[in-house]
C-alpha cells in the first residue's frame, strides 16, 4: 500500500526494511536469543520444565528468522505496487474522479486474485 500512495509512509516503510537488513543476521539472532535466555533466567517459575524454554527459544528463533527475510518479499511487493499505480486504466480512473479506496479494491483485489 505504501508503494501505492507514493508518500510519507514509503520512505518510512522502506527504512524500516533497510535498516532491519543492514544487520547482519547472525549477530541478530545471537542478541535475541541471548536477550531470550536472560529473560528466561529472570522468570524461571513462568517456564518449569526445559521442554518450555526451548519451545520459547525456538519460537523467539523463527520469529527473528522470518523478520530479517522479510526485506526481500517487501521489495517486491513494493516494486508491485508501484508498477499498478502507473498502469494507464489506474491513471485514467483517477482523472475520471475515481475514490482511491475504489480503485484500491478493484486493482489490488483482482490483480491478487488472478495471480
């Protein structure tokens, strides 16, 4: 959406993505699964037996995984919607008046259904 409206909310967005990706993937995970264990260690009757802690390690670990891989898929759907919002029927609803939230639902909804 933010690739759509061409303002204030790309930049923010894309430096968000940019920033998440400048750092490296393994200091990433080595901070958050220390910060994870330091927390485990502070409320260790909320985790009883072993088996929850390393639930909670290996979810806090897919979570940081799939976080730093995201840049990628935020590219591209960037990179999509910018390429919809110059398309000439997109242009030419907008001189015609059409609401954006109109032209929002019948692009994006078709486009992602078709694919």
């Amino acid at each position: 959406m933010a690739g759509y409206f061409k303002a204030g909310w790309m930049i923010a967005i894309q430096y968000l993505y940019t920033t998440l990706n400048s750092i490296p993937g393994v200091l990433l995970i080595a901070a958050a699964v220390l910060m994870m264990q330091v927390y485990i260690d502070t409320h260790a009757e909320m985790f009883p037996t072993a088996a929850q802690r390393a639930d909670l390690r290996l979810l806090f670990l897919c979570i940081i995984l799939g976080l730093t891989k995201l840049d990628g898929l935020a590219r591209l759907l960037r990179g999509e919607s910018l390429k919809l919002s110059e398309l000439e029927y997109i242009q030419a609803a907008h001189a015609f008046g059409v609401s954006g939230v109109r032209v929002r639902r019948a692009t994006f909804c078709r486009t992602s259904l078709i694919s």
